[in-house]
C-alpha cells in the first residue's frame, strides 16, 4: 500500500489540474497498473458500476478491460500494444448504457511524453453520437428523396462532365448503369440546336445565377423525350460555383397533352366560328376573353377591339337590368340559363344561352327577332280571334287587324273599308286623320273608284306602285299626297259566299313596288278581317234569332224573361204595378192537322200582326211556344190591362184567310191575366199566375180572366201529375220510342234518337211537353232519365247480340242529371251492365245546360269522351251566348234546332242562319243533324246547302222497340 501511494505522489501536485477535467480518467503505469484517477472518475462509478469501478488504484487495467462486458478484449488488446509501443495512440467507442439512457463513451490511450505513464480518457460522446445519428437519418432522407424524386437530378463538373445523376433519373433515361456514362460531355447529349440553349443555361449557372432551357433528348434506348431543365449551382464554403446540378422534369406526355390540347382548342376555335349562334366567353371579372366570328358580324366589332374589355362597356344599357342580375346568378351558381333579351346597341331581340365555367361565363345569343315579330303576329291574331269571339264591336276587331298589320310593316299605313249597300266606308284608319276617312267615306265599288273601289269590284287584289301616274286615283291625288301616300296596295274582303264585304288597303310612304311577303301578310289580314266580319254578322242574326221568334218577328221567351224581370224592378222603383197577358189559341193543334203547317204558320204571323196594334208603345209583345203569346204591360193596373185583354180578342173576330186554300179561317183565344202585387212579386209566379188564370178562361170559354187566389187549384192538379208520375215506372207507364236519323243525301238510316212516352191508364197519353216539365221541376227527372239511359243500352246490347248492324244511339239528358257529381259514374256502370259499347252511344245536351257552367261542362264531357261516347249540342242556335266557347266543346255532333228548319226556303229568314251555322259546323268539322224535317222543300233547302243528316216525320215518325220496328224503317242502315 505504501508503494501504490509512493508511486501516486507525484501526481498528487496534478490533483486539482485532474480533477478539474470533466472526462474520467486513470494514469497507468509502465506495467498497466493504475496508479491514479481524478474526480470524474470517482463520480461516474457511482453511475457506470461496470466500467468505472471506484477502488482501482493499483488494479491492472488490463484485466479490468477484459473483465468490462462494454470494452471486452479489443479495450485489452489495444491498450497492451500502446503499454508495449506498439501504437502512439488507442481509440476505442463502446456503449455503456443504464436501464434508463443510451450513453456512449470513447476510450483515449495516449503515453505520457517523456515519462512512463499512460493516460486513459474515457469521454462520454453521447451528444456526438446522437449528432452523427441525426446526419445519417437526415442523409438518407435526402439520398432517399433525390432517388425517389419524379425528375432527373444530374451533378456537372464546370467543364460539363456528367458526374451523378439520381435513380429516379437513371429510369428516366433507361440506364441500368450510370458507369459508362460517368465523365461524359454532357452537352452531347442534345441536339446541335438543343445544345446551344443548353450551353446557355450552364453558363449562366456557372457564373453563380440561374439556367433554364427546353429541349429533346434520347434515353439510351433511343426514345425521344422533351426535356424541362433547370440549373443552379453548386458552392463550397466560400460561395464560389464548383459543380452544376441540373434537374430536369419529363414534359413528354404533358407537351403531347399541350398539343393535343391545342389541336382541339383550334377545332374548337373551328366549330365556334362555323356556328350560326353567335359566341362569347368572359372571365369572372366580365372581361371578353373570346368572340366568334357570328359575334363579330352581330355587334359590329371586331374581336381584337373587344378582348379584354368588360361586357358592361360594350351593353352598358343592361347593367342593373333582369338580364345582368340572371347573368351574375349563373356564374355565382354555377347554373346554366336562357332568357331573351333586347339589345338597344343592336336594335333587335337575342336569344342568350349561359353556360357557367370555372372560370368564366359562357355566352350564346341569337338573333330572334324574326320570332319574335312571328310570335307579335300570332298574338295579334290570337287576340283579333278572342276579340272576335268575345262578341266585341266589329269596329274595335277591324281598329286591331289595321295595328297589327302597321305593327309588322311599320313604314306602311292600313285603312280597313266596310261595304254598305254598294259603297264603301271607313271603319278603320289607325294611322290617319279623321279628314282622310271622311274624304274617301262613300266610295263606290265599281271600277276606277279609287284602288279600293277596283279592287272591290274586280274582287282581286290591285296594286298601284306610283299613284301619281295612276288614272283611278287622280280624284283623291291630293289627299293622298297630303298625307304622304304614295303607293297602295288594296285586297278585297270576299267571305265564303264570294260576296265582297269591303277592302284592306295598305299604302306606301314611298314610290315602288310592295314587297312580296308583305302582299302575302295583306292577304292573311283580309281573311282575318273576313272572319271578324262574317262572325258579326252571324252574332247579330243569331242575335235577333236569340231574342225574336223567327215566324212572326215578336219577342221570343228568352227576350219575354229578360223584359219581365226589367218591368218588375222598375215596378218596384217606382211602386207601380206590373199586368201580364198570357195569350193562348184555342184548339191551334186541330188547325194545324186539318189544314196543315203552312196554313198555321200563316194564321200565325197574322194574329201577331193584329195583336200588335192591340198594344201600347213601351208594353212588349211575345210569341213563347208555338200558339201562345204574352204581353208584357208595365204600370198597368187590372181595369187598364182587362182593356187591352178585350182588344186582343176584338182582333180575332174579322175571319183570317187561308191563301193556299182560299178560304176563311177563325180563330178563337184564351187569355190570362195576373197583376202585381196580387198575382205575385216575382216574375215565376207572374208567369204561373197568368198561366192559371189562362187556363181559367179556356175552361170557361170565357175569353179572359184575371188571376183570383182561388185559381191555384191548378198547382194541385200539377201536383197530383207529379203524383203519377212518380209511380209510372214502376207500373210500366213509361217506354221508349225511337225515331230514325237519316242520311239526307240517299236517306239511310245512321242513328236512332231515343224519346220517352207516357200512356196513364186514365189520363191517356201524356204529351212530354206536359209531363217533361213537371219531372224536372219535381226532380224525378233523374230517377227517369237513369231508367231511360239503362233501357236504351240494354236495348241496343240486344240488338247488337241478335247481329244487328252496329248504329248509334241518342239519348237526351236533362240539365239535373248532368250536373250530378256522379252522373259520369253512372252512365259509365250502365254500360258496363248493359255491356253496350260507349261508342255507339250518343248523349244529347242542350245549349243552355252546357252555358250554365262552360268549365264544369268541358270537364264532364272529356271525362265522357273517354267512355268513346259522342256528344251533341241539341236546340243550337237557341242560345247564342255559347257560340264563343264553341271550339273548345269536346263535341262532335250539332242539332240544328228544328225552329229554324219549319217551313225552311231559300228565301225565308232563317235561310242564312242554316247556312252560317252549317258553316260554322264544317269549320270546326263537325257532323251536322236537322231536326224536325217535315216537307220535301225543307229536305231539299237542307242538302242544298250541305246538310248531312236529317230527323223528321218527313222520314218516320218515333215508336217503339217491337218485332215490326227494324221493317218499319227499313233496311239501309249505315255506322256513322
């Protein structure tokens, strides 16, 4: 022990130097013994058991190595062959970790300069270890990004020597080994015209800045790649350039793409500009980005002048409108969209079509004007028609065909003339003075009357281009130079008869020729106006027929109500009373079988006659059914009425005539009279009054009476009627009666029309026109009219199953079975029932049913058309109101109500209704049936004027479904 200190003494002045290291450390001497250690030392024992163990003064630092697990017998080794002179100098790196740290440490064996020691340093080089760790991890990120790099990274010398290049470069370029190109002249890798842009980037590189260049180069299989390449430098430390690293980025694919991309956007280009749509694209700041060549043409502009300006200084009219804010939505939505829009720039209407993009807007437009003008026409025309059929002044019509026709030929001036009694007068004139139509007012339709009269005379159209040099219109020079009319252009106005109902004259504010699609618009005009004009005057026949009775000229029942109903408010105004006459020949029906139609026709009219000099002005004079009359007396009290009653009947005491047979006929009558308050307030029990009071009389035989409380006697016995009615179908009363419809031209049978009869056992047979009224006053008419439907199928199914020919069949229906909710259902499950097929079925329905509600009715009938069954309007031309709504009937069949075909001649007054209804019937192609046909001259006036089907006691007279009625009517039977 005294040795091992005597030994350590001499570096005992050393202590504090040794302590004063950070490193543990020993001093070995020439044998390897340790002879001393500093503090270090001591404290790291404490930490590092294994390696630095605390008592190892005088301990042999070999067998200390070669016993540490962490230095083992390397440790052992070198320090024996530095002990030994061997090596200057031993480093060893070894692991010394604890449970919780990785350290690492590195063992220095150095001598002692000239004495016989050795000093062992074990320096804890964690920091340094987890440095050199940190670079490796950070070097083979980066080698692993530059390898796995899309492009190809190559490192230069200054002279241009290919010295690295990157894996993902070498796949670029098809290299399996970079050696053989390792040290090859870069640049000849190029082109010779490549090679100059690239010698351009490596000098600009070599001189410290930045190269960059574009070019094909082969891959070492000999495809051709086009290249994006830059070039920076690489520095040393003091910042000077000493090799070139070049990446380059395989645009191949992405050129062809360009090109591709290219070719398509100059198709596209091609396509843009071959379209007849004008094109536009905008930016999403407006800007013009694109136009057509169809746009240029359009706007007037071209492209270069508009490209990068804003769509709002080119329109600045539409910023703030509809159109800009439905722009602004499409791009902002990103949805397409159309609207129209007019252009004040262009003076025309466009049609634009937006079609929104990333990063713009896409804009078609197209010039529509024309459309437009076609569309203006169309609802002028449209709207002349409505005007036409909403019963408008004619007037007001013709003032709206002349706008229309100025509106599609602005610079030309219409004049519309109407012919009255062989001249011509002005009805409308638009676009001039009061003073010209009053000028030409009056012009005779002959020729060299002025262009108008010509062309009104020749019934042709007459064109003047100068009417200076025009001999006809040398009259009226000066008006029509006054007023700047200097050409004309007049079509005469021919309905279908061929009668000229006026001209349609257009004139020029210049000299020359018309245009020809204007002659031809002038024609369409004139057809219009000769529509407006026929319908007005068939309003105003139908209107007369509507509100008189045809035979004798007076009011009919229709004008009688209104007049009534007038005559009673008043009396209330006024607290006056009201009277009513209710005028009725007595045994009238005897007349007309003994002597026949026309004789009563004629006794008729006469009696009208007479009894119009029997009444004051302002009372009204009424035909209402076939022999009764009534007169309407306002202010009239019962003396003053009784007066007028007895006046009437002295007009019947001088004897009538009767011209066919020439001899002398006299009549009697029955008149009734009822006055306010006492025989009623309101119109209905007036009439009903008056009625009783009428019936009164005739059972008398007293001439006349006035309406007593005590007369409702005879609402009783209309009630016991209804009584009886009531239990008729279930007694078997009621049956039905069939009547033939005809083919007029050869008399084959096409259809039945089904009547009911009723045969009372006591009152004998009931005539309809008793019992019919009283069922649909009381309602039974629909329990009835479902029983008349269900035999009617069930009669025709039979027919049909014992191989009839298939014939249509006609059923009336009152105005309370169509309006039920459930009236379709019911036809609907009688023909299922029945099985009789809905097309051989055919439902007749009067005008006024249809008129109560036009949009109910429409409905009705479709939902019935789709059984297959036809409608037929019944009684037309008794209500003229429903003739506007007409067209829009799903109908199919019209009933030319048998007052306007009794006692039917070329010359009678109702000769041009038939006409203008059957007229009317072909236009909407429609099958027309008179009714009521009873002479051969009514036959023949009928299929004169085209009529094709035809019913009347002329053919047969109605009867029942027996064993003998197919016999009865014949053979020839056709399916209509």
């Amino acid at each position: 022990m005294e040795s091992i200190q005597k030994i350590d003494q001499p570096f005992e002045q050393y202590r504090e130097a040794l302590d004063a290291l950070s490193a543990p450390l020993l001093v070995l001497d020439g044998g390897g013994q340790v002879v001393a250690h500093n503090r270090a030392w001591t404290e790291a024992s404490t930490e590092h058991a294994v390696s630095f163990p605390p008592d190892v003064i005088g301990s042999r630092y070999l067998e200390l190595c070669g016993s540490d697990p962490n230095l083992g017998a390397q440790a052992a080794l070198g320090v024996g062959q530095v002990l030994a002179g061997q090596l200057r100098e031993f480093r060893q790196i070894y692991a010394c970790h604890t449970p919780q740290h990785e350290q690492w440490f590195q063992m220095r064996v150095t001598p002692f300069a000239n004495a016989p020691y050795l000093l062992v340093v074990h320096e804890n080089i964690t920091p340094l270890k987890q440095a050199e760790e940190d670079v490796r991890q950070q070097y083979e990120f980066a080698q692993s990004l530059v390898d796995s790099s899309p492009n190809c990274i190559e490192l230069l010398s200054l002279n241009h020597e290919l010295l690295w290049m990157n894996r993902g470069g070498q796949a670029l370029q098809e290299l399996g080994d970079l050696g053989a190109l390792r040290g090859a002249d870069w640049l000849g890798f190029w082109s010779p015209e490549d090679q100059v842009l690239a010698l351009k980037a490596l000098d600009a590189a070599g001189a410290g800045g930045r190269g960059h260049f574009q070019g094909e180069r082969a891959t070492a299989s000999g495809q051709r790649k086009f290249w994006d390449l830059a070039v920076m430098p690489v520095r040393d430390a003091s910042g000077q350039p000493i090799q070139l690293l070049v990446s380059s980025r395989d645009l191949t694919t992405l050129r062809a793409a360009q090109k591709q991309a290219n070719e398509m956007n100059a198709e596209i280009v091609r396509v843009l500009d071959s379209i007849q749509d004008a094109f536009v694209s905008l930016d999403d700041q407006w800007r013009f980005v694109y136009i057509n060549r169809q746009a240029e043409r359009m706007l007037g502009r071209r492209a270069s002048e508009l490209l990068n300006q804003k769509i709002w200084d080119l329109f600045p009219e539409a910023a703030g409108t509809h159109t800009a804010a439905e722009m602004q939505r499409a791009m902002r939505e990103q949805h397409s969209n159309k609207l129209e829009y007019f252009s004040g720039l262009m003076s025309r209407w466009l049609e634009v079509r937006l079609f929104p993009f990333a990063g713009g807007l896409a804009v078609y437009f197209q010039d529509i004007g024309p459309q437009k003008r076609e569309e203006q026409v169309q609802h002028d025309r449209s709207t002349v028609l409505e005007m036409t059929v909403q019963g408008q002044a004619l007037p007001q019509v013709l003032h709206q065909v002349a706008v229309m026709t100025e509106r599609q030929w602005p610079n030309y001036v219409c004049t519309i003339l109407l012919n009255d009694g062989g001249r011509l007068y002005t009805s409308a004139a638009p676009s001039l003075p009061p003073s010209f139509q009053q000028a030409v007012d009056g012009l005779e339709i002959r020729e060299g009357a002025g262009v108008c009269g010509t062309a009104a005379s020749r019934q042709e159209l007459v064109v003047v281009e100068d009417v200076t040099k025009d001999p006809y219109s040398l009259d009226y020079l000066n008006l029509l130079m006054t007023n700047e009319l200097w050409a004309c252009a007049s079509h005469p106005i021919i309905d279908g008869s061929g009668v000229v109902l006026g001209t349609l004259a257009i004139y020029a504010r210049h000299i020359g020729p018309f245009p020809g699609e204007l002659l031809t618009d002038l024609k369409k005009a004139g057809h219009l106006a000769a529509v407006a004009i026929e319908h007005h005057q068939l309003t105003q026949r139908l209107v007369v027929q509507a509100t008189h009775d045809s035979l004798t000229g007076l009011a009919n029942r229709a004008l009688f109500t209104r007049q009534l109903q007038t005559a009673l408010d008043t009396s209330r105004t006024d607290d006056l009373p009201v009277a009513l006459l209710f005028i009725d020949l007595d045994d009238f029906k005897g007349l007309n079988d003994s002597l026949g139609h026309s004789v009563g026709d004629q006794m008729l009219r006469e009696f009208a006659a007479r009894l119009q000099h029997c009444v004051r002005q302002g009372d009204l004079l009424a035909r209402i059914s076939g022999d009764e009359f009534t007169v309407i007396l306002p202010r009239t009290g019962s003396e003053h009425a009784v007066q007028i009653a007895q006046r009437c009947l002295k007009a019947l005491d001088a004897p009538f005539v009767a011209e066919e047979q020439e001899r002398e006929v006299y009549l009697t009558a029955s008149i009734g009279i009822s006055v306010t308050p006492e025989g009623g307030h309101d119109a209905e029990t007036l009439r009903r009054s008056a009625d009783l009071a009428m019936y009164h009389a005739k059972s008398r035989k007293a001439g006349w009476a006035v309406f007593e409380p005590s007369l409702n006697r005879h609402s009783y016995e209309r009630f016991q009627l209804a009584a009886y009615l009531r239990r008729a179908a279930e007694k078997n009363e009621l049956e039905v009666h069939y009547q033939p419809q005809v083919r007029l031209e050869d008399q084959v049978v096409v259809g039945l029309e089904a009547l009911l009869r009723w045969k009372h056992p006591h009152l004998g047979l009931v005539p309809p026109a008793q019992f019919i009224p009283v069922a649909e006053e009381t309602g039974l008419i629909v329990s009835i009219g479902a029983w008349v439907m269900h035999e009617v199928c069930r009669q025709g199914a039979q027919w049909l199953s014992e191989g009839r020919t298939p014939i249509r069949l006609a059923v009336n229906v009152s105005a309370l079975q169509f309006e039920r909710e459930d009236f379709v259902g019911q036809v609907e499950e009688c023909l299922r029932d029945t099985g009789f097929p809905g097309q051989f079925l055919e439902l007749e329905l009067t005008e006024r049913l249809v008129m109560r509600d036009v949009e109910a009715s429409v409905h009705r009938m479709q939902q019935l058309g789709t059984l297959g069954i036809s409608i037929s309007i019944d009684d037309f031309g008794t209500g003229f109101s429903s003739l506007s709504y007409l067209p829009r009937l799903p109908i199919s069949i019209l009933k030319i109500d048998r007052s306007f075909v009794f006692g039917l001649r070329t010359h009678s007054v109702n000769y041009p209704v038939v006409k203008a209804i059957l007229g009317l019937s072909e236009s909407l192609q429609l099958v027309t049936i008179a009714e009521g046909i009873e002479t051969v001259e009514e036959l023949n006036v009928l299929k004169a004027l085209g009529c094709g089907l035809g019913q009347g006691y002329l053919f047969a007279r109605p009867r029942p479904a027996d064993e003998h009625f197919w016999a009865s009517i014949g053979p020839d039977i056709i399916q209509l």
